[in-house]
C-alpha cells in the first residue's frame, strides 16, 4: 500500500464531531456506507505537495464518486462578484435514496481540549498552536460558508450549471480528532462525538520525564497525520526524537508525535509550546 493508501484509510475511519443536527443547528450529512471502503489500495492521484486539506477533499470526492449513494456534481465552485472571488463551494452532491441536491461542507479538524481556558465547554477546543478554534469554525460556516449559497452570483453561477438552489439541502461533513488531557483519559466529555478522541497532549516537561524514556517514537508530517500509527514502519528512540521536537517547540509549533509501547500499541500525542 502507498502512503496516500494509508491516508485515504485513515480518512475513512474518521468520525463526524457530531452526530445529526443535535449540535449548532449544522446538520452533518449521513454518509452510508463510509466505513465499509476501506481498500488495500486506491487510484487517488495526488502531488506529493498537496497539503492536507486539499487531500481530505480528494479523499472524499473518491468515496462519492465510489458509492453507489451519490452523484458529485460540483466541486470547489468559485463565486465572483466584480472579478473578486467572494468565496468557494466545496461539493454539491445528489442523494440518490433521499432524492434531493446537498450544498456540502466539507471540514476536518485536529483540536486539543484546555480545561483551564473557558467555562464554556466548546469554548476549550482549539487547535495545536492556539491559532483556531472549534467555535471559531463553526461561526465561518454559519454566518459565510453556509449564506454563499444564496448569494445572487451563486445563483446564476449554478444556473449555468442547470442547478437550482430552491431544492438544495445543506449539510457538513465535519471530522475531528480530538486530543485530551492525560488526567481526563476515560471521561465523557458533553456534546461533542467521543469516538473522535484520538490521543492525549502534554506539555514538554512533561515529555522529559522518566515515564517516556523507553519508548519508540515518529513525527509525522501533517499529511500523515490522518494516518493509522500502527501502519508506519520507522521508529526512533527517544534521545533521538528528543532534538527533533525542541526545534519544532522552540518555533512556536506543537507537534503531532507517534509513540509505539509494544507491537500491538500505539499512541498520538501532541507534545505542546504553550
């Protein structure tokens, strides 16, 4: 299998962050069938350049375009009001068995959960470096991403393309991995899709510990990181890993390390700055 086999399999044994509408009035599409794809190997081309958004989304315009569920009509549509790019369409797709058009958005996501930094739950996810956030993606969904649609250059430009807006149904399809806390490993946490918790985070005092000494480790590159570990093949030792992620930190990054225990476990764990 290549390395975009992999990252394809990874893709498809992701979880939605939530389930149904239940959560901020964006319902998520019911993908059917998404697990069951799972394939030795595929005929996804990709440039070894592409970066990982960009691979999510040939990742999941291979699913549509392999179930007998959907028809992908459009893909990434540019809308221009005056020559400017006013925004981007990501899929529009027919479902065969509910019988309508889905205006799709498409999202995936890696977030840490910081008990200490709101009282509001969904206020504690952010990204690796604090740059993003969960409710900061949801608010670009509702009030850009999502309105796009009805925008008159949106119209016309989906006319041309024999698409009426008046029948189509907008969904996300919204992946997460979530990182948690050593100290809140086995909790429940409220109204985000637990099954979306993939790993934990530590500081990097924490990392210098005794406790993590005696592992085997590997940095993934972010196009990996949708990746199963257990199937990577190159493994370090600590002292090896060791300088490689004090440049990372000292850049103000916080890096996505692999760590392998034993031939039968393996874990994720962000190593962060802050």
């Amino acid at each position: 299998m290549t390395s975009i086999d992999h990252q394809y399999n990874g893709f498809i044994s992701s979880k939605p962050l939530w389930n149904g509408d239940s959560l901020f009035g964006l319902s998520q599409l019911d993908l059917k069938n998404f697990e069951c794809v799972i394939k030795k190997s595929t005929d996804i081309k990709i440039r070894d350049n592409e970066v990982l958004g960009k691979r999510i989304e040939h990742f999941f315009e291979y699913y549509i375009n392999s179930s007998k569920d959907y028809q992908l009509l459009v893909k990434n549509l540019q809308i221009f009001k005056d020559k400017i790019t006013i925004g981007e369409l990501d899929f529009v797709i027919e479902d065969f068995s509910k019988k309508c058009l889905l205006h799709i958005e498409l999202v995936y996501k890696f977030y840490l959960y910081d008990p200490q930094r709101s009282e509001n739950e969904l206020e504690r996810w952010i990204g690796p470096n604090q740059k993003d956030s969960l409710l900061e993606k949801i608010t670009k969904l509702k009030h850009k991403q999502f309105p796009l649609l009805y925008q008159s250059e949106t119209i016309k430009a989906l006319q041309k393309l024999d698409i009426s807006t008046d029948t189509i149904k907008q969904r996300v399809s919204f992946f997460g991995q979530l990182f948690i806390p050593l100290s809140f490993q086995n909790k429940i946490l409220p109204e985000i899709n637990n099954d979306c918790i993939s790993g934990f985070w530590i500081h990097w005092h924490d990392f210098n510990s005794e406790k993590y000494h005696h592992y085997l480790y590997y940095i993934p590159s972010k196009k990996d990181w949708v990746t199963n570990p257990k199937d990577h093949r190159i493994w370090h030792s600590y002292n090896t890993i060791h300088e490689s992620l004090e440049v990372q930190l000292s850049k103000k990054k916080s890096p996505l390390l692999w760590i392998k225990s034993n031939e039968d476990s393996y874990d994720k764990c962000f190593i962060v700055w802050w």
